[in-house]
C-alpha cells in the first residue's frame, strides 16, 4: 500500500509537471525568425525541476522593414495566475510591435491592458488585487554600415546588456514604472548604436538572483 501511494504520488507530479511545462512552452514563441544581420539566441531554464509554470517571457518581432524587436518580461508570481498575466502581456507587446509602436508605446499599451484587466478583478471579487509586470523592449533598426540603431525603454526590468568587441559591458539603464500599477505612468527611451560584433543582453532577474 504505502508502494502504491508512492506510484500513485509519483505519477501525479510526473502529470502536472507535464501540465505546467506545456503551458509555459505555449507563453513562449515556437521559433524565432531570422533577422539579417542579426545572430539571435534565447534560452529558458526554470529554476527548480517540475516548479510551477514561471512568469519569464521573451519574444523577438520581425517587421517588414527589417527593425527587430526584443522583448523580455517577468510577471509576479507563479502559477496559473501569473501565467494568464504572462500572455496578456507578451501578445500585448507583440500586437503593439507589429502595429509599429515605439518600444515607449509598447510599454504603455501594456500598462493599460493590466489595468483594465485589474479593474475587472476589482469588479468581480470586489477587492483590488496588485499584480505587476516589468519588462524591456529594445528596437533595433538597421543602418547603412551594416549594423543597427537601437532604441531601449524599460518598465522597470534590470537593464541590457550592451558587450563591445573588447569587452567593454555597458548597461542600457532607461527608468521607467513597474507595468500594471500607475495609471499615469510614462516611459522614457533611450538611443544606442551597435556596431558588427556588438552582443545585447537581455534577462530577467531570475539570472542576477541565482548567480550559482
């Protein structure tokens, strides 16, 4: 009997192991498509194995005219919750790229969708309830000499990385609000150039918090 509970436990964790990492691969794009000029890597690693479906997401939007954007974001939380607030804010950020909005002008349709859909937690429950979303977008555009202009904003996320060809690191620091609490809130943005061999960083804290 106590094998059978152990099987039994077993195989329920196995399950909703399995659950949960199917809904984060469904939060994350299903591939990346090339960008010329660019050499693009993305790498999702969860914490702990079989730990609940995380808020980190990441996209990369290829417009016609060749401008690539970067995302990454990292929702409170975890859990079915955060994950729905995950793909609010992911497929927000994308619409808005496609639609052509600055990366200051993705980040405040983000705002707005959270708040409103806070305001419809509020509605129904009765009480507010504070979730946030922070995130950094970086557009880059290609120039004449072959590498690409760059415009960083950020919605309070630890900042990119900038690494020259000599290895210099530079951080792209932009101040802007925590996503999803201030309905006032504005972003700022801020203009970078990278060269051929230049390398961006972009991560959520789940890297600085867990340097091992």
């Amino acid at each position: 009997e106590p094998a059978a509970r152990a099987l039994a436990h077993a195989l329920r964790f196995a399950g909703e192991a399995h659950a949960s990492w199917t809904l984060q691969e469904s939060l994350l794009p299903r591939a990346i498509l090339p960008v010329p000029g660019l050499d693009i890597a993305t790498r999702y690693l969860a914490a702990t194995e079989g730990q609940a479906v995380g808020g980190d997401f990441y996209d990369v939007v290829r417009r016609p005219d060749g401008t690539a954007l970067l995302m990454v974001g990292d929702v409170q939380g975890k859990g079915i919750e955060a994950a729905a607030l995950t793909s609010t804010a992911r497929h927000t950020l994308r619409t808005a790229a496609l639609a052509g909005d600055s990366p200051a002008g993705m980040l405040a349709r983000v705002n707005e969708a959270l708040l409103y859909a806070d305001a419809e937690r509020v509605t129904a429950a009765g009480t507010p309830t504070v979730r946030f979303v922070t995130a950094s977008v970086v557009a880059l555009a290609p120039s004449a000499d072959g590498g690409f202009e760059g415009v960083v904003a950020s919605g309070g996320h630890p900042p990119p990385l900038l690494i020259r060809p000599d290895g210099e690191i530079e951080q792209l620091t932009v101040e802007g609000p925590l996503l999803g609490v201030f309905p006032d809130a504005s972003f700022r943005e801020r203009r970078v150039t990278l060269a051929l061999a230049d390398v961006l960083v972009l991560y959520t804290d789940g890297v600085t918090e867990r340097r091992h």
